[in-house]
C-alpha cells in the first residue's frame, strides 16, 4: 500500500520518485522540512549532490512529502540501521546474502534461519532488500560465527535459492 501511495505522488517526477528511493535505501527521515538520519541532521545540498540532483529537487521532494499526511507520518517514522554484512569478516562473524528465484515467496527467512539454529549458529542480523527500490534484492544474514562449507550445501538445497555470495 505505502508503494502504491508514493508512485501515485511521485509519478510527475521522476526526479522526485529517484530521491525518495535513495531516502529508503538509507533510512533518511524528515522532521520540520529537513533531512535526518536517526536524529542526525542531513545537509540537503550534499544529499543532493550525492545521489545527483539538485538540490531544488530535495526541497520539492519535502514539500511533496510533508503534505502528504500518510508520506509525511510514514517518513517521520524511517531509521537507519547498520549492515554488518561486509564487516563481520573483521569481527569473526560469518556473513552472506542470499538471492532467490522469487522474493515475493513467503518463508525464505524461515527455512534459511532454522537451518542456521540446527548448526548451533547465532544470527546477530538479517534484513531483506525491499524489490521496490533494489534491482536485484537480497537476504542479508550476519551468524555469530563463521558459516561451515556444508550449511551452505544445505541451504543450496532450498527450494527458490539462485546463489549465495560469502562475505
């Protein structure tokens, strides 16, 4: 429902849709007409330049959002959250992202975390990319430990799995 809300809003703009994805991909809230990062104030003008656009667009963008009474509470609501995926190596953790056949299928999550608590692994994070704003999402694990050569065997096994990348 909410993607459905910000195209129909979006839709005029490409410009606009492309700085609302990006807000998603990394978290950015909006307090008072301004940009945040769980709290931390985000200068506009470098946002823009960033992700490449004007920084008029930033402020449309804003605008359009902050009149939006479902918009503006759902990004009022956004944090941010750290991935450990490509840091857990210098931690000691095992780390992988996962790409399925069909994201929409329901129970991947499931099926790969109870094969990881039949090993005796931990997992310290997971998180799924949203297919609206990534081309190509994944299921990103974190364990606590490295990731034996024969759980993945067995997660290849799954039904729906195309390929797992370690970290």
């Amino acid at each position: 429902m909410m993607w459905k809300e910000i195209y129909s809003v979006m839709e005029k703009s490409p410009a606009q849709l492309k700085v609302v994805k990006k807000m998603l991909e990394i978290g950015i809230s909006i307090r008072d007409n301004d940009l945040y990062i769980n709290g931390i104030q985000i200068d506009d003008t470098k946002f823009a330049k960033a992700i490449g656009v004007d920084r008029r667009v930033i402020k449309s963008t804003i605008k359009t959002i902050s009149e939006n009474p479902i918009l503006a509470k759902f990004f009022m609501n956004l944090k941010s959250i750290p991935d450990f995926t490509d840091a857990a190596r210098e931690m000691g953790w095992g780390a992988m992202e996962v790409i399925v056949e069909d994201p929409s299928k329901p129970g991947i999550l499931a099926s790969i975390s109870a094969i990881i608590s039949q090993e005796g692994i931990s997992i310290r994070q997971a998180f799924v990319d949203d297919p609206e704003i990534v081309e190509e999402p994944k299921l990103h694990v974190v364990t606590q430990s490295k990731l034996p050569s024969e759980l993945i065997l067995k997660l290849m096994d799954l039904k729906n799995i195309r390929k797992i990348i370690i970290k």
